[in-house]
C-alpha cells in the first residue's frame, strides 16, 4: 500500500499530493460503516446507519490502527496531517430500520460523500431501489459483452 501512495504503483492514476480525503469502508462485528479521512482537519469521520450497534470506545478500538497508519502513510506522499487522527462520529445521520441495510447504507454514505453530496438525504426508503440498482450495475459492469 504505501508503494502506491508513494507513486510506485498508479492503480488510480492520480497523484496522492492533490489529495484531499479518503473514503473507506469498515466492516466490524458483522456491522458496516463507512470513513471519512479529511486531511486539513486530520480527522475521521464516522458515518454509521446503526447509531446504537458500536460504543465510542469501541468505534475508537476498531479505528485505532487507521487513525495512526494513515498518517504516517500519507506523510510519503507529503500531505500534512497530525501523528494522530481524531475520530469523530456523525449522529444526524438516518438509522437503518432492518438488519442487513448497513452495507448499502455505507456505499451511498461514500458514494454521496465523494460528490459533495447531503448524505443527511440518505434514508431507509431508498435502501431497497438502491440494493437492486448495485446488483444492476455490478451485473452489467462485469457481465456486459
């Protein structure tokens, strides 16, 4: 990983001194949410659909390595954060009414986040048109003549 921040390896063909955020994923105890790493503030930045299923201490263990790794990643690529990120957590987002909704909730969470997008607009009645419309869309990206 740090051969590709440091530019060894172009996956994305975009240099890592023009980065701003990070968005990540993070599945813990069969729960999903997802990140987001602003650099000017060093922080991350929590975003979860199930507001009750993790602790801040525990949210705080489970990102614990993100929240040093991470900088002393980025530092090869000269981008200038502190030797720790903060965690803080989002509370105004909407909470998902069914088991199994986090997953989806956490692709839109990214997906709205890295557009500039009101995740606050993310709610449990599109859970359902956004499941089909993925399946959709990987089907067609990996199955498409």
């Amino acid at each position: 990983m740090l051969e590709w921040v440091i530019g060894l390896q172009l996956r994305c063909r975009k240099p890592w001194t023009d980065c701003t955020h990070m968005y990540i994923p993070v599945i813990a105890n069969s729960h999903c949410f997802s990140v987001e790493i602003v650099f000017a503030d060093s922080t991350i930045y929590v975003y979860d659909s199930d507001h009750s299923c993790l602790t801040q201490s525990q949210l705080e263990q489970i990102l614990e390595p993100l929240a040093v790794i991470v900088p002393m990643m980025v530092s090869h690529a000269m981008i200038r954060v502190n030797d720790r990120l903060a965690i803080v957590r989002n509370t105004t987002t909407a909470r998902q009414e069914r088991s199994g909704d986090c997953g989806i909730f956490a692709i839109k969470y990214i997906e709205f986040l890295s557009i500039g997008r009101n995740i606050d607009t993310t709610n449990q009645s599109w859970i359902d048109m956004w499941r089909h419309k993925l399946a959709c869309d990987l089907y067609e990206y990996n199955c498409d003549p």
